[in-house]
C-alpha cells in the first residue's frame, strides 16, 4: 500500500494494530522462559537462552527507537539483520521490499556478504535493484510463506547463482506482509548444519519487527504529511480570510450604500464612509462607535423599529423597509433598509433612494394622465399588436376589458390595411404620423378619427413599441359636412341674385343711352359701380 492509499481511518487502525504488536513485542521475556521450558537438554536450553536474549536484545532496542522516533526503516533493518543472523549463526543475510513495479529491491546487507563478493559494492547494490522474483530465494515472497531449504541443489525452484556471487549451501527465507499481502523478505544463509524450525520461528518474530517498524514509520510520515498539510492548509485559509476580510473591508468602505454592523444588543460595531458621511457628516468613526443604537435614533423604540431589529437577531429572518422619512437632521428623503443577522449580531445596509421613489411618483403621474386623458390612448409592440389601451380607447371603441382587443393588429381598429407599409415607413423614418382616418368600432361600425402615432424608444434608443393617440373627430365631420351644404346653397342663390341684378344694371345701362340720345339727363348713377360692388359681395 502506498503512502497516499492510506485514508485517515485506516491510518488511526494500523496505529492501534501497531501498539498491540508493540506491546506483544516488549514482553519476550515470557517467550524466553516458555521456550527454555521446553527445552531437555542443557546445551540446547543455553543456544535457546542465547539466541532468545539476542532476539530481546535486538527487539528492545528497535522498539526503543521506534518509540523515541530516532531510527529510520534502514537502521531498524541493520539491528533486526545483524540479530538475525546471530540467532542463526548465519554467515550472509538480506532485507529488502518488493517496488511498485513487482520487482525486488534489496534495502540492507550484513557486510560479510557484500565483502565476499566478487564484484565492488557499487555494483552489487545496482545488481540487487529491481530484480524479476524467482527462484529459491524469491519463493517466500511468491508463496507468502518461510522457506527452508538446507539443500539448494536439489530444490525444484533453483534457477542458479550469477557469477561472483557469493557461495551458497542452504537458505532460510521469511517473507514481510502487510495484512496478508507479502510486501518483502528477510533471508539468511549459511548456516553450519542447516536450518532447523526453531530458527524459522526466530526469523518470524525478527520479521515482525521489521513489519511493525515499517508501519510506525508509515503511520508517523503519513501523521508528519497529514499535520504539514493541515498546517499549510491552516496557513492558506488564514491567508484567504485575510484577503477575503481585506477585499470586505474595501468593498465596505468604497460602497455608496451605508454600511453597519451592530452586536447582538445593538452596539455599534461598524460603520463605511458612506454611512459616516450621511448620518454623522463631519463626526469621527470613534465617536459613535459602540453607543447603542438608541443612542443614535432614540425614537426607533417609539416607532417600533427597535423591536423589528432584535426580531431580526432572535428569529434571523431580514427585515426591509421603504419608507419616506421626514428627518429634522438629515432632510426629507426616501430609505430603503435592509437588516439580517450577521453572526449573534445585526447588519445593515441603507440605500438613499429618493431620486427612485420621486421618478416613481412621476412614472404614477404619468400613468395616471394616460389613464385619465380624454384621448384615446393604444399602445402595440413592434410587429404591430396591441398590448395597452386606456380607458377613453375602450369606451370609444365599445370594448368591455382589454382581453377583446389585446394581442389583435391595430389594423382591425383603424381602416389602414391599404397603407400599412406607408404608415410603417414613415414610424421608422420620422418615428411619427399623423392623419384623419376612419376607425372600426367592435360592433363593426365606423367612425372619424384624428390619430398621431409615435415610436416608443428605450434609454439606448432602441425602439421598443408602438403608441397612438386618437381623437373623435365625428361631431366636426358632421359639422363641417352641413357647412359645405350650406355653402353650396348660398353659391346658389348667390349666382341667381347676381344674374337677377346684372339684368337690372344691364336695362339701366340701355335707359341711360337712350336719354343721352334725346339730348335728356341720365336717370341712372354709376350702375357699373354698383355692378363692381355686388360682385365684391358674391361668396368665393
């Protein structure tokens, strides 16, 4: 398993498993008397004593190390080795592990064998890395199980030695687990006589050692790795918290809405340069600091403001509020307030938003003069549907409710469907028009109007709608209908008067002549004058 295999829960049950071994471990002394127990003769009881104290010897001292933090994996397995082999009597012995790459890697040698060597101890270490698992000596690590084999030429498992090697004439091998999965190997050879299962079983609790030692060292990298990135990460999210409080803070302070922070019995904590600057113009932040905000607006208990504060805090659901406020101190101006909890302790943010509220008042003043005007107003988007009419375009053209027209062209209201395109052009070109049309009431009856059509353009002037106004114009049609009747009369009558009064002029005329022709005075003045001024009288 690797170091970044092993999850936190794992790591806390290796540990544990590791103190019980520990402790199984520092008691060999129980083992030593055991064993002697069992053993009949006297030099056989003394090897055993001698062996088993080697054994202890070279366990305390591990476990020692292990428990003081001293000794790395390559010492521990130098004083296990150098035990091995004198508990043995062997003459060579090697440790190592198997890589990540399933090959084997030699990790120590007792000295005697890298010195009977026939090539340097450069050499021999680069040989013994990354070595394919076979043979007799790989058969421990093969089939997770000790090997004795005290007659190497005659194993069904022997592959040869390479030249140089040192001479071999048997072999003791115990294999390294981790759980049940061997991991290396611990192997001795040499021995005067061979191998015996007593010497097995001291090389099984050695090998333990060397397991135990290389889970400790595990657990205590994995506990440095893990308390190093704690520690990192510590360090950047203290970093990342002062950076965040710090972009806070400037965000706080550069903002044109009022900032403050109260504490849960609504001291001041905080306040930003805008809320200083409008509610404490030309006062020092320390000034007010922690005064209670009573203090600052006593008459938030009486309006009940206060109450709605510490609901905020007790219950943290935010609390908003517009409201005109006619402040002897700071004007007569439109709030809008916005508190929520913030930890045990309250947050405000004050937006000044009188020039909203008085552009509402006007946009209200505004609706209220379409609605009221005594004009037809409609309204239809860009593809020419209606979507507004007022209540002077309902009662004009007969309708009940905005549903009977809405979504409709306004070319089913206004005879104008030969002069779509024309009125259109003249919207996008001049963005108005203006004519005298007839107009379709909703029973299909038709009537005049004078409309003036507009395009309705947004802040960017981009148009977005369609708007018209229309005025009744029937009663003036009527009207002027009757005086053209009228007129037409008066031509009339004015033609037969005129050619009554020529005759008349005309027959004076010829009086006249014939007086002037009998040498007698005129009876008649100036009848042509009289002609020219009837014919200033006539109607034109």
């Amino acid at each position: 398993m690797k170091d970044k295999d092993i999850t936190k829960p794992q790591l806390l049950k290796e540990i544990t498993k590791l103190h019980k071994q520990i402790a199984k471990l520092e008691k060999p002394e129980a083992e030593i008397k055991k064993s002697m127990a069992e053993i009949e003769t006297g030099k056989e009881r003394e090897q055993t004593r001698n062996r088993l104290a080697k054994e202890s010897v070279a366990i305390t001292s591990v476990i020692k190390g292990m428990l003081r933090g001293d000794v790395d994996n390559a010492q521990t397995e130098d004083r296990v080795l150098e035990a091995c082999l004198a508990a043995t009597d062997s003459v060579y012995g090697m440790i190592g592990v198997i890589n990540e790459h399933g090959k084997y890697d030699t990790t120590t040698y007792n000295n005697h064998t890298l010195q009977n060597c026939a090539f340097p101890e450069a050499l021999a270490w680069e040989l013994s890395t990354g070595m394919t698992i076979r043979g007799i000596w790989g058969w421990p690590m093969l089939h997770g199980k000790p090997l004795i084999c005290n007659d190497l030429l005659t194993h069904p498992d022997r592959v040869g030695l390479p030249k140089g090697h040192v001479s071999l004439q048997c072999f003791l091998g115990v294999p390294l687990k981790r759980g049940k999965k061997a991991v290396g190997m611990v192997a001795v050879a040499n021995k005067p006589g061979g191998y015996t299962h007593e010497d097995r079983d001291t090389l099984i609790r050695l090998a333990s050692v060397i397991s135990v030692s290389r889970q400790h060292r595990l657990a205590l990298t994995e506990a440095k790795r893990t308390s190093a990135e704690l520690e990192q990460l510590v360090a950047e999210r203290t970093k990342q918290l002062r950076e965040s409080e710090q972009r806070f803070r400037s965000f706080m302070e550069s903002a044109t809405d009022a900032f403050s922070l109260f504490d849960a019995n609504l001291n001041l904590v905080e306040n930003n340069k805008a809320a200083m600057k409008k509610f404490f113009p030309g006062v020092k932040k320390e000034k007010v600091i922690g005064k209670n905000i009573l203090e600052l607006s006593p008459d938030f208990k009486e309006t009940g403001i206060w109450d709605k504060y510490m609901e905020v805090i007790k219950t943290g659901k935010p609390f908003i509020k517009e409201d005109f406020i006619p402040h002897p101190k700071f004007g007569d101006i439109y709030l809008s307030v916005k508190a929520f909890k913030v930890g045990d302790g309250l947050g405000m943010i004050i937006s000044e938003i009188t020039e909203r509220k008085r552009a509402e008042e006007m946009l209200r003043e505004k609706e209220y003069t379409i609605e009221s005007s005594s004009s037809a107003i409609a309204t239809a988007d860009l593809e020419g549907n209606m979507i507004y009419g007022n209540p002077t375009f309902l009662k004009t053209w007969g309708f009940d409710g905005a549903k009977e027209f809405f979504g409709r062209h306004f070319s089913d209201f206004w005879v104008v469907k030969d002069r779509l395109d024309e009125i259109m052009q003249a919207l996008r070109s001049k963005g108005r028009w203006l004519d005298e049309i007839e107009a379709i009431r909703k029973d299909g009856s038709l009537f005049n109007v004078q409309v003036s059509a507009a395009m309705v353009y947004d802040a960017k002037g981009n148009p977005i709608a369609l708007t018209s106004t229309s005025i009744d114009i029937t009663e003036r049609k009527e009207a002027e209908e009757q005086l053209k009747k009228k007129m037409h009369e008066m031509e009339r009558f004015h033609r037969l008067t005129v050619g009554r009064e020529n005759r008349m002029i005309e027959l004076k005329e010829e009086v006249n002549k014939l007086l002037e022709k009998k040498g007698l005075r005129k009876k008649y003045k100036a009848p042509d004058r009289i002609k020219k001024s009837r014919q200033k009288e006539m109607p034109k």
